[in-house]
C-alpha cells in the first residue's frame, strides 16, 4: 500500500527565505475505502431490530390472551376452590394437595391410561388414512382430484360443534341414516340400536368424527410433500422392478420421513386435548367410561365446582403434551445434527 505526502516550496514575499509550507499534509492512502458515518450502522441496527418490534403486538396478544389464563390456572390449582370460596371470597392455599390427590386417585390414572389408549388408535387411524388419501389426489387426474379437493376441504371447514351435532344426527337410535342403513342391509338388530348406551360404541362415533375431520389435513400435507419429489425417482424404482409398497417404502418414506414426525407429534396434541366431540356426544358417559383427560378436567372443575381440582388436572395434562414436545424436540434436534 502507497503513501504519498505532498509538500509545496514557496518563497515568502516579506522576508525573501525561503519557507516551506505543507499545504495539504494529508495522507492518501491508495485503494482504502472512506470511512463510513454513524448512519449506516444506526440502518442496520433498525433493520435487525424491526422483525421484533413487528412480532411484538403478536407476542403482547399471546401473553395476554394464553398466558394470564394459563397462570391464573397454575394459581387456582394449588388453592381450595369450591362454591363457598366463591360465595364467600376466600382465598384458600392447600399446597400440593390437589396434585397428590390425583396422582394417587385411581380414577385419574384410569382416566389417563384411556386418553393415552383412544389417542393412539385415533393418531394411527388419521395418519394411514390421511396417507392413502394423500396418495389417491396425487394419483387422480385433475377434475377427480379437484372434486375431492372440495370434498375435504368442507369436511376440514365445517365447525367441531356443527359437525358433532351432524354426527349425532347420523347415529341417533330412532331416525338416524347409519341405523336405517344397516337395517336395510340385513342387521335388523341394529334398527333402533342406542350408541351412546355403551363405551366401545361410544368410543365408535367419537373416533369416527375425529379421524373424519382431522385427514383432510394429514391428505393436503401429504399430497403437498409429492408434489417435491422428483418423477424419476419413481421411473428408476420402477425399472428396478419395485412395486407401489417397495416404491413407498425406499422413495416416499424416506423422503417424507420430516413431513410423517412433524404430522404425527402434531395430530397426538390435537387428539389429546381433544374435548368438543368427546363432551357433546355423551358428555364422557356412559357411568364416565369416555372421559378423557380434558373432559375429567371440565367435569370435576365446573361439574362438581372442584375448582381447584379441575385446574390440577388441566395444569397435569398440560405437562404430560409438554413431556411430549420434549421428545419431540429431541428428535428434531437429533436429525439435525445427523444431517
């Protein structure tokens, strides 16, 4: 890098010697960039700080909308909450106890011992369903798969209290379509049969009105994730003799592997904490054989003004998804660093 300094030698008028002044004694320093002002860091500042502020008003609304309600839950479940706290104003702290009741109440393991089990067979049945549904639009041509597009489309739109009320239309025991259906068929026994009068056809109608409404979605991730792989993957395994099952197995699965972890972790949250189809149907009856976690919760709560005890259930059930995410997470994390 050149330096190059610059003196000029002038002869001074008044005293005749000779004087030299440096007129400009500035370095110039070849091929250097000037140096910046403070406004261009202060831009880049606010570019880095404006995503932020942008969130803040989603963020705001979050805490204030999820976040004191979940509080105040955390707060009542260690308190005893009844009607005559709420009559009177009282504000009774009872510790752990409503926690330790639970956790040693065999009714609450049972009841989480049949959330566990009613959402794994829903989970299972969405995800193989909403998969083969999935494959059938990327198969079909393009009016079927419009016309089937719609189709899920307002099965997934249609309201959780609308469609159980529809559901309840379908399986009444006097006018229901499903019973005349099966009349029809040939089982004359199942003419005025009553679904909600035992658990497991209870369980029936409740699976069959979540599994409904929850493939469209599992469908449309499903046929979104095909659209990406590339058709001469398909050719190659087919040259190499694969059949349909081989071909999900070697190209779709492995491919799709993100899309099946992050669907499935998903559908278990909904499916868990699932409550409209499971209250509106029999109202966790009959005698409680349908109660699940989220409906345990509402009954002890607001059924039998156990306040205190609803929230300790709810405050449980909530750690129990938490625990789930936990996992899932270290999944997530754990491809990542394989990759």
């Amino acid at each position: 890098m050149a330096v190059h300094s610059e003196r000029v030698q002038t002869q001074s008028p008044e005293s005749g010697k000779a004087a030299v002044a440096s007129t400009d004694e500035r370095d110039v320093v070849v091929g250097a960039t000037p140096k910046k002002s403070g406004r261009p860091v202060d831009r880049r500042v606010g570019r880095s700080v404006a995503p932020y502020l942008l969130l803040l008003p989603a963020i705001a609304a979050t805490l204030l909308l999820l976040g004191w309600p979940l509080l105040k839950t955390v707060l009542v479940s260690f308190q005893n909450l009844n009607r005559r706290q709420l009559i009177q104003h009282l504000t009774e702290w009872n510790g752990f106890e409503n926690y330790t009741d639970q956790l040693t109440s065999s009714e609450f393991w049972s009841v989480t011992g049949r959330t566990v089990a009613f959402t794994v067979v829903n989970v299972v049945l969405i995800m193989v369903f909403g998969t083969l549904v999935g494959l059938l639009l990327d198969r079909l041509g393009k009016r079927m798969r419009l016309a089937l597009s719609i189709s899920l489309i307002l099965a997934w739109a249609m309201p959780v209290v609308a469609a159980t009320t529809v559901f309840q239309w379908l399986f009444d025991s006097q006018f229901g379509v499903v019973n005349w259906v099966l009349d029809k068929l040939g089982w004359h026994g199942m003419a005025h049969y009553n679904w909600t009068s035992g658990q497991y056809s209870t369980f029936f109608v409740i699976v069959v009105l979540i599994v409904w409404g929850s493939i469209p979605f599992v469908a449309f991730n499903m046929y979104a994730g095909l659209t990406t792989i590339p058709k001469e993957l398909y050719e190659a395994a087919r040259m190499d003799g694969a059949g349909s099952f081989k071909i999900f197995g070697a190209v779709i699965y492995p491919i799709m592997k993100p899309f099946f972890l992050a669907t499935t972790f998903l559908e278990v949250i909904w499916v868990f904490k699932a409550f409209t189809q499971v209250y509106l149907i029999n109202k966790g009856g009959p005698d409680g054989l349908t109660r699940t976690l989220p409906v345990h919760a509402f009954l002890e709560g607001f059924g039998s003004q156990r306040f205190g005890v609803g929230s300790a259930i709810a405050v449980l059930t909530i750690l129990m998804l938490g625990a789930l995410m936990a996992y899932y997470f270290r999944i997530i994390l754990k491809q990542e660093d394989e990759l």
